[in-house]
C-alpha cells in the first residue's frame, strides 16, 4: 500500500513501498555502539516484527501527478532477489493501488 501523498508545491507525490528486506544490524555501525532496544522503540517502523536481529531495508519509489502526465521517480528494485537483498519488486502492484497503469506513465 502507498504512503501518504503529499503535495509539493502544485504537484501531488505518492510514495510508492517497492519491497523492503531484512539486513543485519551487525553491519550498520561497525565501531559504534548503539542501543538497537532504544532505535527499535524510537522507530518501530524500521524493523521487521520479531526479529531482534536485523532492520528493514525498504525500497521506494515516488510518483508524481504532473499536468503532462504522471511522473515515475525511480524505477524501484525490479527482481534484485540474492541475499541479503532479496527483495521482489511490487511497483506495478503499488500503482494499480493508485489505479495509474505503467503504460501511462511517459517519464522516469
């Protein structure tokens, strides 16, 4: 499901979610001691549920209704899919969501 859009100036900006992964926290701050317990309080979002030992790497995208037509913002990560990126894309899912067809979109 998209984001809440936003309006940027005259234009509308509909965060698209293309897929997230899970990433080990052991390879975030090497050298720095953080307390994952508090960032996992502060931002729940940021890590899969149950799962105390990785963060979730998300992926998006951005559309934008512009007068010419809609305006895709980066492509997503398509089918990346090999450890520890193995993410699907679901761009296509999230703008039929938004009921805009990839056909229509004329710039990325």
């Amino acid at each position: 499901m998209p984001h809440e859009p936003f309006m940027l100036g005259s234009l509308e900006v509909v965060p698209l979610c293309d897929g997230w992964a899970p990433l080990p926290l052991d390879d975030e701050a090497p050298g720095h001691d953080v307390d994952w317990d508090e960032e996992r309080t502060r931002f729940p979002w940021a890590f899969p549920p149950d799962d105390a030992t990785s963060w979730a790497w998300h992926v998006h995208a951005f559309l934008i209704r512009h007068p010419d037509g809609p305006v895709l913002v980066d492509t997503g990560i398509g089918g990346l899919g090999r450890p520890p990126y193995d993410v699907a894309g679901r761009l296509e899912d999230e703008l039929a969501t938004i009921e805009v067809s990839p056909e229509s979109v004329q710039h990325v």
